[in-house]
C-alpha cells in the first residue's frame, strides 16, 4: 500500500515537507497549489512552489523532485484554463518535476467563486477537458493525477466525475471522502467509495479522518482501499505514516516520544527563522497550528499552547520550545 503526504494550501510547504517525510513511511508527497489562470509562470515561481527542484538548494541532479529523505514531490495545479494548466504543468516536468497533480478540491470559496477546485466537480466533461489536454502535453512516462471530492453538493455526479479522470489519462485518482458542502466535518464518509473499485481501474488514494493506525484499519474495512492520503493526522501523530507501515509488516514500533516531537518542532521554526521574508506572526500561527494539532495526541501539547496561545512574537515562543524536550 501507498501513502501520501497531502498538499494542504499554506501548510505543507517545503520545510514541512522535508520534516515529516523524513521520519518515515511516506511513498510521494504533493506540493501546495499553484493557481494557474492566464499565464504560464517563469522559473522562479515553479522553485518557490517546489524548492525539491531548484538546483541551487538540491543540488544532487539525480534528487531533484525528492524530498532530502528520498520522498518524490509531485507538484499539484490548480485552475480552469485547460491550455494554461497543460503548458505550466509541461514547464513543470521540463524543469525537473516527476508528476503533477490536478486540485478538484479544494472547498474555498475565493478559489471557486473564480473557477478552480470543488466547483469543477458539477461538470464531469470539464474534468475530462483538463486531465486530457494536461496528459497531452506531458511524457508518456510522466505520472498525473487528480484530487477530487466526493461531490459538490452531493456524491451523485462521484462515478461520472472519476470516470471522466480516469479515461482523460489520469494515473490514479485522490479522493476526499467529503463533499464540497461538508467542508472538513467529520465523519467522512469511506463507504461511498466502496463501490468505485469495480468500476473504476485506475488505483484510488482515499483522503480524510485517519488519525491512528485503527482510523487507518476502519477506512480499509469500510472502503477496501489500500491507498492512503494523511493530512492533519500526519501532523497530530508526525510518525502516522510509518506507524501505519510497521503495523502492516507485523513489526514492533516504538511510537515518537514527546522529546522527538519537540526536535521536529524546533526543527520547523529554525526552517522558518532563516527564511528573512516570513513574518513574526506568520512564524507564530504555524507553530500553534501545528503544536494544536499534535493536543489530539500528546498531553504535554495541550500544556505547551497553554503556554503560547497568547504570544504572537515567533522569538518568544522559540524561547518556549527550547525549555520543552
């Protein structure tokens, strides 16, 4: 089975990337989205989305497109323009990206209301428009893929949709078990997807309220799907991933200790630090999303955002995770 890190708009950036893949048991790993409208992008902005390609930073030629541990980063598109996506996603791979994926999504409205994401899944015709034009201008070898919603409204459209992914090219299909309308409520809703697998042959990657190893076991039971997306679970347990992998090969495992936990998080806000351009706030509510997430998990989070829900200076809140762990 195969698990992927997801590309979440403004939180799995580059720094998270190398992060939590190099723990362990991730196969790929998607960039955020590059919202693609009427132009095709100059090299620079590719390398800021994806820095895995930018040979100034990786310089090992044979590594481009890889996280440090050896992850494939694939690079995610977003947007309407069935030419403008194709000829960006062709830069893409020109410039040394291994695969690209296509957000039908996301649920924001400012990203709807100007024609991406979500949205897209009231025409299945549109989705089949996009994929095929993109696939025609990528090599053969070249993996694409789509991330797509039960449904807009309602699942109703949820065959005819990866039906039309499917035969446009794609290599396999992500899809959020929630619809547009349901947003991030839980529960999501595994069993839709059941009856896809005997209808759809390309592989499915299911996305949506895996937290441990047995949401993990539930979904497989539920939905039959192998293949996995992890999201906020992978940043609620930052070692998900190869949990899920050792149990799976009937292995001891050793969950990450607290102190592990703070190595990574100081890890994250030294990444941020170097960075001149990052804002103190922007610093600070990462480092409490993130340390939020993880009081689903660890106590000892719960007691440290006690401690910094009120700071919004990044430095004071360095000096707080450096007397932790």
């Amino acid at each position: 089975m195969k698990i992927i890190l997801a590309p979440m708009d403004g939180i799995t950036d580059f720094y998270v990337r190398q992060i939590l893949t190099s723990v362990g048991g991730y196969d790929l790993s998607m960039t955020e989205f590059l919202r693609v409208t009427n132009s095709v992008f100059p090299k620079r902005v590719f390398y800021q989305n994806c820095p895995e390609i930018n040979p100034e930073i990786n310089s090992n030629l044979e590594l481009l497109s890889f996280t440090q541990s050896g992850t494939p980063v694939h690079m995610q598109l977003l947007g309407s323009d069935a030419d403008y996506l194709a000829a960006n996603a062709a830069k893409a791979v020109e410039l040394g990206v291994k695969g690209i994926d296509v957000n039908f999504g996301c649920p924001a409205k400012t990203v709807n209301g100007h024609g991406g994401g979500a949205v897209l899944l009231q025409d299945p015709e549109i989705l089949y428009k996009l994929v095929s034009t993109i696939r025609k201008d990528l090599p053969s070898e070249t993996p694409l893929s789509a991330k797509m919603r039960l449904g807009y409204e309602t699942s109703d459209l949820l065959l005819d949709n990866a039906k039309a992914i499917e035969e446009a090219g794609a290599d396999f299909i992500t899809i959020h078990a929630r619809t547009k309308f349901d947003g991030y409520r839980p529960p999501a809703k595994w069993h839709e997807v059941t009856d896809l697998f005997a209808k759809i042959n390309i592989p499915i990657v299911l996305n949506g309220e895996i937290w441990d190893v047995n949401d993990y076991l539930k979904c497989q039971q539920i939905s039959s799907c192998q293949d996995i997306m992890l999201g906020r679970g992978a940043f609620a347990r930052p070692d998900l991933a190869k949990q899920i992998k050792t149990y799976l090969n009937h292995q001891p495992y050793q969950t990450m200790s607290w102190d592990s936990i703070c190595v990574l998080l100081k890890d994250f806000y030294q990444f941020m630090v170097m960075q001149n351009l990052i804002s103190e706030k922007y610093i600070a509510g990462r480092l409490k999303l993130w340390i939020k997430w993880l009081m689903a998990s660890y106590d000892e989070a719960v007691f440290l955002f006690e401690q910094i829900k009120r700071i919004s200076d990044a430095k004071e809140i360095g000096v707080k995770l450096q007397c932790h762990g």
